[in-house]
C-alpha cells in the first residue's frame, strides 16, 4: 500500500552544478568562448567543439531497485544523458552528463550545469544525491576579435570608445566626414564605431564557412592514390627518397608543377641554394704497421668529420675488452682524464658508448689527436658499422669502424706500435633546389590564404606520409579548385617548400624573400605535413600554443576552431596538439602569420585514450615508418588521408570566401574595406 502511494508521486531533485561565469555572467559572450571549467577537481579545456564529460553519483536508501530518469541541461549547450539510470539499494549508481561545447553560443547559457533526477517512487525522501559537484570557469579567452580590448568576451562600448577616441584625434574635426556619422549625431562618436564594430563582431561571432560541398565531392581518394604513386615511383628510381636537393626531390617538383601548369595556374619556380656537408671524396683507412692492411667496407666517416690526410701511431684510449654485456658498460673517451697519456700527433682509437659520439671526438681532439677512429662497443647489437656524428667545430679526420676491425687494432696496439694511414675529404657545400608557388588571378591579392606542405623527404626513405599526404592534399584541392572553376573573395596561394627535413630552410627563403607588403598580405597560412598515418589521430595544430608564440593573437585559435568544428558537424572529435617548431608552419609564426594545420601523427605510440576516440591500435606507433624507408604508399591509411583534405578543403574554402574573421590582426590591413568605411580614408593603423 504504502508503496503504491509512494509511486504515485513523483520526486524530483536538482542538482546545480554552480558554474559561475565571473564578469561573463550575464552579459552576451562572444562566440566561441574557450576556458576552463573545474569540476570535482576535474579540468576540462572548453573550448568549441570541446566535450565536458562530468560524472554525476547518486545513490538510493530504498529497499527495492528502481530506474530514475534524468534529466540535464546547461543553457543551450546540449548534454547527453541516459534516459533512466538503475538505482540499486545502498549502492552508488554513476552516470555521465556529457556537454558539447559549442560554437555560436550565446548569452549566459551554461552558467550552470543542471542535472534532474526523478523517482517514480512515491514519498521517498531517500534517494539521495551523494555527489556535491561544484564547478566554476576559469579564464575566459574566446575566438573572436581584437575589438574585445578588456577582453571580457563582449564587444561593447567599453571597447569601441578608444577606437573612437583615436579615430577622432587621427582625423580632426576638419576631415569630419558624414558618411562616418553612422548615428547621424554630428560627430564620429562611441555609437559609430560601436555600430562598424558590431558589423565586425558579427563577423567575429561566426566561424568561417562556405559551401563546399562540390569541392569535397570533386576530391577522390582515387587522385589522391595517383599523387602519391607517382612521388613513389619517382623515389624508387632516384635512389629511394626525395631529399631536398636530390634528383628525387627535383621531380617531385617537376611532377607538381607540370599538374599545377596543365590545371591552368600560374606556376612560380623558386630556385635558391642550401649549404650541405658532404663527403667531397671516398674516404681511406689503411694500417702500414706492424703489417700492412687496407680496409675497404668495414669503415664510414662520420657526418661533420674534418678534411685531413695523417700518417700516424694508433693510441687506445680508455678500452674496455671484452665490454661489458650492457651497451653503454664502456666509456672510453667520455672523459678528458682518458687521454692522460695521449701523445699529440696520434690517432685515437676509441670505443663507441658511454657518451654521446661528439664529446669523445672533441676529447680527443683537446688532447691533440691527429685524427679519430672509433669502432662499434661490441654486444651483439653493437658489432657492425655504425652512423657516427662529430661537431663541425672538430675539424680532424673522424672513421667509424665496425667491432671486429677495433678489436684487432686493439690487440695489435697492446703487442707494439701500429701506424695507421687516415685521410679524408668533406666540406659544405651550396647546393641549388626549389620552392613550387602557385595561384590563379582570382581573388584579392592582397588577403591571401596560403595552403603549404613540404614537398621533400628524409634521405632514409620516399616520404609518402611525409609529406607525400600533405602534398597530395593540397594538390588535389589546388586541381579542383581550377577544374572547378571555383572564385574566391580572397586570394588563394599553394606552396610546396622544400628543404623542410633540413630546417625549414624552403619556407624560411620564401619568407625571408618577402617585401613587408607581401608579408603582411598573407592573412594567413595552412600547414599539411603527414594526412594519413597509418594508426593515425586526428590532431589539429593547438591555437593556444601558437597564440603564445605570437604574443597572444587570438587568430591562431580562430583557425584551430574553423578545423575544429568541421569535424565536430561530421561527429568526430580532434585532439589539439602543439606542434612546437617541427614543420614549416613555424616559420611563418615567427614572421607574424597566424598559422594552423592539421597532422596525424609521426611514430609516437597510441595512448588507450587516443585509441579510444580515435580507433586503431593502442601501444602502437601513429606512424610505425615515420622518417623511413618503409614509408611508401603502404603506410598510408587513405581513409584519414581523404578526411582530412576535404577537411583542408573546407576551411580553405572558407576563409578564401571570408577573412574576417581574421580581420584584425597585427600589422594587418582590414580585411573587409567595404565592411570598414574608415581604413578607406587614410589607412588609419590602429594597432
Ligand atoms: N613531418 C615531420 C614531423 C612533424 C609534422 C612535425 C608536423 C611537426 C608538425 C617533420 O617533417 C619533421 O620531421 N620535422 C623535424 C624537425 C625539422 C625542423 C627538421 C622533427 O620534428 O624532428
Ligand atoms: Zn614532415
């Protein structure tokens, strides 16, 4: 009895989950808000785009079982809930409140997140909620603009009086000019530029888009395949890479240009030069004493080794035979006491391990060798021929050489003197190679979206992920743009850099080339450097990390949103990753041009978390042939290869309809001049 009545009432409790949004709080926030929010200790980057997982415990003191409803809302920002949740007597039950948080969101939506539980029970006062959650934002940066000057998310008059201020003292009342005078008062005032900034933080509060639905379509797995075959192809029959510099990196160039010519654009050959060490002549290892010996493969020179000829006594330096069964059990040379004895004029035979290759050289170098010859320490993963590195700075003849080459020498040198012949021939040399610029006469030449990836490989390998991807991506949306016949409000430029493998050395000439104007054209640059890792996630270049490196421009961010919320429509989430200085995106940060990419990932393994939203395997490598010579078109998962150049597609499509976004940033001419009546008259710069 008692229980029918208790199930004929229903019990509601609420939890509000008091996130107080600081000065934010009821005022219209700008869209894209990106914070923090902590919850129970949690943190969660908000982001757009981002997803708020918060946990939420109750618990019941009833003697039956029953399925609760819930119920949640945060604002307008959607959260997901379980219709019902199973409450089990004297046990916690769990359930997740997801929120996504989104772009255009407006007001003071998520102040709080609520979360309903209804009982059907009749008259309980015992379902209990046991969590306490108790949240806050903290931060407050958004992805909007520069108008924002106390940056408190909203664009009001508290931010467009300055610009009134110093519109007024730049023109004077004598340049007064109606047209101005949006509010008709007789004077430019706070109103009229609240009114020209309200049009910008329109803009602002948008994302950019466009309709790129025939673009996308037009991209085919298939073309993509074609690309990447053919720099491929062009691996295989040049040696097996595309290195800057390297007869395969020239082709490749060729390759691209050709397609980018036939497609109808105007194609730009950059030719410029990259000082390269090299080996200028073969090297020569002899032994002359106690008996004669010349050796053929068993020796390498080391990268960075001096130039030299030297006829001299071998001296051991600090020798561990046998060595012990670890590798690095030895440390001959790693100390400059080793060389205690060392006569000057000798050449120092050393052991590898221990220390890093480049200290033993320069040891030996302090005590006055004549030249080096190191051999390989001897476990069973040390005993062949190995890649040995000096410093440039050690300009003495420097041979790597295998274990069992060492070894004897060692014996020899305990059993009397051993005179060895050295010589070796290296130097720096400038080598000419190419950067591929290409565009079409269509669109504002001077808001110019610049889509780039380079072009070369490492020498270890074709370089098919990278940066074959990032290549074929821009490529093909070069191509079926032209085909298209596609038009754009904004310039759209394609570059394929080379020498990026050896130091962004092709985007930095680019850059380096640039006049002022040419640069500040530049609105802003979208880097692709390795589309299709095998066990790949799908990264986007972290805005935040950017934005720091440019003094806090918030463009950085804008663009890391407008990849973002793609993939968010299409139901897939991204992980922001800061891509430190390790692609040619770097170069253009360090000039001032907000930049962004996307990525998939280069040998670093999987984490389970990544797995878990993203697929693929957990433990293993992004890219198990990153820097390669495994890395051909069998490392490529075409799957996110095709994703993420619709992807690019997209957003280049977008902000080639639409800068504005972009308007304000620093040094920048305004974007939109029919939207901006006041930089039309003197090219006021305000920043
Ligand atoms: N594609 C790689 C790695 C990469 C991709 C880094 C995207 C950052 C963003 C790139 O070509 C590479 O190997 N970079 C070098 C540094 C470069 C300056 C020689 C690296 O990361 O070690
Ligand atoms: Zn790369």
């Amino acid at each position: 009895m008692r229980l029918s009545r208790r199930l004929s009432t229903a019990l509601a409790i609420a939890l509000v989950l008091s996130l107080s949004l600081g000065s934010l709080a009821g005022k219209r926030q700008a869209v894209g808000q990106t914070g923090v929010l902590r919850l129970d200790g949690q943190v969660w980057q908000t982001a757009p785009g981002a997803v708020i997982r918060h946990t939420v415990t109750i618990s019941s003191s009833l003697a039956v079982s029953e399925a609760v409803k819930v119920w949640a809302e945060a604002g307008s920002w959607p959260v997901e809930v379980p219709a019902t949740v199973v409450v089990t007597p004297r046990q916690k039950a769990t359930f997740v409140a997801t929120t996504h948080v989104p772009f255009g969101a407006t007001d003071d939506a998520a102040q709080a997140l609520t979360v309903t539980v209804r009982s059907a029970v009749a008259g309980s006062r015992s379902i209990g909620l046991v969590a306490s959650s108790r949240g806050r934002f903290v931060g407050g940066r958004y992805v909007g603009c520069r108008f924002d000057f106390e940056a408190d998310g909203v664009i009001d008059v508290t931010d467009v009086a300055p610009l009134a201020e110093r519109f007024n003292a730049a023109v004077g009342e004598d340049r007064f000019d109606a047209a101005c005078d949006l509010d008709h008062s007789g004077r430019i005032g706070a109103a009229d530029v609240q009114a020209v900034a309200g049009a910008v933080g329109g803009a602002c509060a948008t994302l950019p888009t466009a309709d790129s639905t025939a673009l996308r379509a037009a991209i085919e797995e298939a073309a993509l395949r074609r690309h990447l075959e053919a720099l491929e192809a062009i691996a295989r029959a040049e040696g097996g890479h595309r290195a800057a510099t390297s007869r395969g990196h020239e082709r490749s160039a060729e390759y691209v240009a050709d397609q980018l010519t036939m497609a109808g654009y105007e194609v730009t050959i950059d030719r410029f030069t990259v000082s390269s060490w090299e080996v200028l002549s073969p090297s020569v290892l002899r032994r002359l004493a106690p008996t004669e010996r010349a050796y053929t493969d068993e020796f390498s020179t080391f990268l960075y080794s001096g130039s030299g000829e030297v006829t001299a006594t071998l001296q051991a330096v600090d020798l561990m035979l046998p060595p012990g069964p670890e590798i690095n059990s030895t440390t001959s040379g790693c100390e400059k006491a080793d060389f205690a004895g060392f006569t000057a004029g000798s050449i120092a035979l050393i052991q590898r391990g221990g220390c890093d290759m480049p200290t033993k050289v320069a040891n030996a170098a302090a005590a006055g060798a004549a030249a080096v010859l190191m051999f390989n320490e001897g476990q069973p993963e040390r005993q062949g021929l190995f890649s040995g590195v000096a410093r440039r700075e050690n300009a003495l003849p420097v041979l790597a050489t295998t274990f069992a080459v060492g070894e004897e020498l060692a014996r020899l040198v305990s059993e009397g003197p051993v005179v060895m012949y050295m010589r070796t021939a290296t130097g720096v040399v400038e080598r000419p190679t190419l950067n591929v610029v290409a565009e079409r006469p269509i669109g504002d030449s001077q808001q110019v979206i610049l889509l780039g990836a380079h072009l070369d490989s490492v020498t270890a390998g074709p370089g098919i992920n990278d940066n074959g991807s990032g290549v074929a991506a821009v490529l093909e949306i070069a191509l079926q743009m032209a085909r298209l016949g596609v038009t754009t409000a904004n310039r759209v430029r394609f570059a394929f850099w080379s020498a990026e493998e050896i130091g962004l050395l092709g985007s930095q000439h680019y850059v380096n080339s640039l006049s002022r104007a040419q640069r500040d054209a530049i609105r802003l640059v979208l880097n692709f450097d390795m589309l299709g890792s095998p066990n790949y996630v799908r990264f986007v270049y972290d805005g935040t990390s950017i934005s720091r490196t440019l003094g806090g421009d918030p463009l950085p961010l804008e663009i890391q949103a407008a990849f973002t919320d793609y993939l968010a429509r299409l139901g897939l989430a991204v992980e922001a990753m800061n891509m430190g200085g390790g692609s040619d995106h770097a170069t253009f940060v360090a000039a001032g041009i907000p930049a962004g990419g996307l990525f998939t990932g280069t040998s670093t393994a999987k984490t389970a978390a990544q797995a878990a939203v993203h697929g693929g395997e957990a433990g293993a490598p992004m890219d198990p042939c990153y820097h390669r010579a495994c890395d051909t078109t069998a490392n490529i998962h075409w799957g996110v290869l095709q994703l993420f150049t619709e992807t690019a597609a997209h957003v280049t499509l977008a902000y080639a309809q639409d800068v504005r976004g972009v308007l304000a940033r620093p040094n920048g001419a305004p974007a939109i001049s029919h939207a901006w009546p006041f930089a039309e008259r003197g090219g006021l710069k305000w920043w």
